[in-house]
C-alpha cells in the first residue's frame, strides 16, 4: 500500500470513531422527550461524549507518529522529483547554451568573413563610387569600414564624401578611437 493509501485509512478510522461513538450514543435507551429532542438534531451535530475524546485522543497520540513519518517520507519523495525535474531542466538549458555559444561563433566568424571581404572590395573601388555608396550606409557600418581600410584607402574616400557626412563620419570615428584608447587605459 502506497503512502497516500496509509493517510487516507486514518481518515476513515477516525470517520469510523466518530460515526461509532454516535452510533453507541444513539442505541442507548433515553426519555422520550431526549428521543424527540434528538431527532431534531442531526447525528453529526450532537456533542461529542467524554468518552469519544477520550479514545479519539488516544487514536491520534498513537498514530502521531505514523502520520509524522508518513508525512516526512512524502516530503522526501517530492523533494527527490523536484530535484530530478531541475537536473533535467539545468541540462536542457546547459544545451541550449552550448548550442547558442556555437550558432554565435559561427554567426562572428561568418561577420567577420564577410567585413573582411567587403574592405578588399572597398579597397579596389573607385574613391567616388566608394563614397556614394558608404554615403547612404547606416554610419556605424561606414565607420567600421572606413576603420578597415588603409588610411590613403579611406581618406581618399572621405575626401570624396560631401563635408556634411564626411565630419559626421569622422566624428563617429574619433568618438569611437577615444572610448578604445579609455577602455585600454584602465
């Protein structure tokens, strides 16, 4: 018989107790006037006798201990199944981890195959069609671009520019040297 099989006999011996004391109650002989009154009055809502306490405490003082363990057991049990279930779910997650680490190292390496073949064709373009197209790029793309190139390469390109996106771009760079030359600093 499980654990849960041993809570639910106590349930029903101390229902039994209950319903016998009542019951023994009920067959003794009384006054007429006792039997009417009880009638009105519902078995399970007449007051308990001296001697029921007395053996429903005795009941509960001998099966407190059995109720403790079987309480304490239970405890364990599902204690030892949440403890599985976060082992489980720790090494799910400890998956997908790795696997994330994985899909964004290949995710740099493919950036940076593609930032490294996008400067050699910068490089080999025509400063003016350069310059048209980095132009229109969102400016921290073009910065990091006109970082990769020579410095002939991106002057040249710069010096295509207009001057309004030119010292904008510029800007961004210094901006972008200062903060690198903070961070190595302390």
């Amino acid at each position: 018989m499980g654990k849960k099989g041993g809570k639910y006999i106590l349930v029903l011996l101390s229902v039994m107790l209950v319903m016998s004391g009542q019951v023994v109650q009920a067959n003794q002989k009384k006054p007429e006037a006792e039997k009417k009154h009880e009638k009105e009055i519902p078995p399970i809502f007449r007051p308990v006798t001296p001697q029921f306490k007395r053996d429903f405490q005795k009941y509960c003082y001998n099966n407190s201990d059995s109720v403790h363990d079987a309480k304490f057991a239970w405890q364990v049990k599902t204690i030892t199944k949440m403890e599985k279930q976060l082992k489980q779910a720790s090494e799910r997650l400890e998956k997908k981890k790795l696997e994330l680490e994985k899909w964004v190292k290949r995710r740099e390496e493919f950036i940076e195959k593609m930032t490294d073949t996008l400067v050699k064709i910068y490089s080999k373009m025509d400063p003016e069609k350069a310059s048209a197209q980095i132009s229109i790029m969102d400016y921290d793309t073009a910065v990091s671009l006109l970082v990769k190139l020579k410095a002939s390469e991106s002057s040249a390109i710069l010096n295509e520019m207009k001057p309004e996106n030119a010292s904008q771009l510029i800007r961004i760079m210094v901006g972008a040297t200062k903060s690198a030359s903070n961070r190595e600093t302390n």
